[in-house]
C-alpha cells in the first residue's frame, strides 16, 4: 500500500534551507520542488539513481502506456520498489487521454492499482503539440474533485482555464513551459508572470517543455513553486549528472526568488555612483584611511 503521508526523509537529502521553506498538497508537507517523471530512462538502475540524486518527493508515472505494455514487464513493480526506496509520493497521470470520460475511468483505475487519490490529469486535444483540451480537462477534474481525488491539472497558461480549474477544486496547477518533449523552456514568460501575479495564493508548478536546467531556475525565479520534468532527464547524455544539475538550478532559482531578484529597467544605472568628491573610512584592520571610489 502507497501512503501519502509525508515519509521520513534520510539525513542529507534536504538542505536546511528546504526544510525552512515547504510547501504544501493538502495536508501532506512537502521540502523538495523538483517533481520527476519515470519514462524513457535507460535502465531501472539509472532511473533508481536519478530519482535519488535528484531528491524529489514526487515521482509521476503513466498508467495508461504502463498497462499498454504486455502486462507492464514489471514496471510497476519497480516502480513501487523505487518509492519504498526513495520515500517518494506516487503521482499517477493520465497521459494519452483525449476525453474527460475517458480520464475519469483510468483515474479511478490508477487508484485502485497505487492505493493513491493523487492524479496528474492530462487529457490531450491536439496531436501536434499535445496542447490541453480545456473543456475535457475541467469537466474531468470537476468529476474527479468530487470522486474524491487530489487533482494536479496539466494545462496551458491560459488564465481563465486556470481559474477555472481553481473553483473546481483543484489544490494544485500544472502550466506547461512549452510543448511536451520538446525542451524549448519557457516560452510565454509573460504569461506565466501573468499567472504568478494574479493568482498568488494558488500552488503553481512548471510542468512540460524544460530542457535544460537553466529553464527550471527561470521557473523558481519567477515564483513557481516547483517544477516537473521527465525528457530532460531521461534523454540526457547522463541522466543521473543532469538531475544533480537540475536540483542544484531549482535550490538555486528558488533562493533567489526569495531573496528578492531586482527589477529590470530599460536603461543604465551606475553600479557605483561616481560624485568626483573624495571621502575616507577608516581601515579597522590596518587602521589607516582609504579612499573609496569617487576620490581624485
């Protein structure tokens, strides 16, 4: 059986810095935002040692591509080896869908298979860019909210879609950054800055498009609270290297937004005003004046 209560974490896997900053599903606290999916990777083992270094608390898995491979090969298995494993909380989702019906029925599915009501609702409406359907996709969430689920929408950056989404109960919203798989990053930063901004009390998470880590520290920047990924992981050249390098993108996106990244302006400002006056401070150490820049 999967429980989502938050598990012990082993010492070392969080900072203390995460530790003074959770955020929260529910009533399950949570340390990490970085949220990582389980398809593509080379081998059980690299994909046992990405989600290790990469110290996510939140790990997705596609139940309908799972079932759809001659009676999983096992997969499931491991992946619920992989969550005892990691004292990781399992996100089922339901790629591949195309109707809310048709989601609502594997939800239910995903959980009875994983004992779990946490579901990452995907319900696709075009097939080129795997964009969201958003009626389909609050109709089932709707739905879902009612059947008790913890719903965690995939959709667009759309405003009204999210508000939506919002009142129908959902604790959570997953924006993409762009196209699934296709690793161009953010996109439509002003959007997503759209969205930060008049939704701010809402837990929003980066989901789809990151490719590279430098997309994900943009994201936390900007205050998301987290962020999902999966290709950009999975496709790397060393899966296990490129987790590190996002977690440390993500710690590091994320400390800089609270400490308060400065606004943009259009023009030139002098990093150390020059007034053409001299002025001295006293050395502590050498105890002599020294003149400060500005000082004939």
């Amino acid at each position: 059986m999967l429980q989502q209560t938050l598990c012990p974490t082993p010492p070392g896997d969080t900072t203390d810095d995460d530790r003074s900053d959770p955020w929260q599903v529910g009533k399950v606290q949570l340390h990490s935002r970085f949220l990582l999916g389980t398809a593509g990777y080379p081998s059980p083992t690299v994909l046992l040692s990405a989600l290790q270094t990469a110290r996510t608390q939140v790990v997705t898995v596609g139940l309908k591509r799972t079932l759809a491979a001659a009676g999983d090969n096992g997969f499931i298995a491991s992946i619920r080896q992989t969550l005892r494993d990691t004292g990781a909380h399992l996100l089922p989702n339901t790629a591949g869908c195309r109707t809310a019906r048709e989601a609502v029925q594997l939800a239910h599915m995903a959980r009875e298979l994983y004992d779990t009501p946490w579901l990452k609702l995907e319900v696709v409406g075009d097939e080129y860019t795997l964009q969201p359907d958003p009626f389909e996709l609050v109709a089932a969430a709707t739905q879902l909210v009612r059947d008790g689920f913890t719903v965690f929408p995939y959709c667009t950056d759309d405003l009204v879609t999210c508000r939506r989404l919002l009142d129908a109960g959902c604790p959570v919203l997953m924006p993409w950054g762009a196209p699934i798989g296709s690793g161009q990053g953010l996109l439509n930063p002003y959007a997503l800055r759209t969205l930060r901004e008049r939704l701010p009390d809402a837990t929003l998470i980066i989901d789809a498009g990151l490719g590279a880590p430098s997309h994900a520290a943009q994201a936390l920047e900007m205050g998301f609270d987290a962020v999902l990924l999966n290709s950009a992981v999975a496709q790397a050249r060393e899966p296990v290297a490129m987790a590190r390098a996002f977690r440390l993108a993500i710690e590091g996106g994320r400390a800089a937004w609270r400490a308060g990244v400065m606004a943009r302006q259009d023009f030139a400002v002098a990093s150390t005003p020059v007034t053409g006056q001299p002025f001295t401070l006293s050395d502590t150490v050498g105890g002599q004046a020294s003149l400060l820049p500005g000082a004939p």
